[in-house]
C-alpha cells in the first residue's frame, strides 16, 4: 500500500503540469503591437533629441597631443 502512495506523487505532478502547461499556453487577448511601437517612436525620438544635443560645431575633432 505504502508504494502506491508514492506511485500518487508522480502521477499527481503530472497532472498539475499539464494543468499549469494548459494554463500557460491559453490565448491570450493582447492590445497588439501598437502599444510597443507608441513606445518605441518614443524612444527614438528622445535618442534622436540626446544626439543632437551631443553634436557641437567643431567638437568633433581632438587637438593633437604631442604637437610641438
């Protein structure tokens, strides 16, 4: 008898995977991707501000280190 019962926790954890495995893969409603693409112009839109504040007329170059 004592080894049905450990025969019972297997057979249990099987059952609660596939559960949890056909809760997990359910359909899902989703708001689509324009939710992700609002966010994304946003982010470039603010990466494109940051570069042009970065960007200085003749900062660009380096003066040279070892000129005499």
């Amino acid at each position: 008898m004592a080894s049905l019962a450990w025969l019972l926790i297997p057979l249990l954890a099987a059952i609660g995977a596939g559960l949890w495995g056909s809760w997990a893969g359910r359909n899902r409603k989703t708001a689509g991707d324009g939710v992700e693409l609002e966010g994304y112009a946003r982010f470039r839109a603010a990466m494109e501000r940051s570069e042009a504040v970065m960007v200085r007329p003749g900062g660009g170059e380096k003066p040279d280190s070892d000129g005499v």
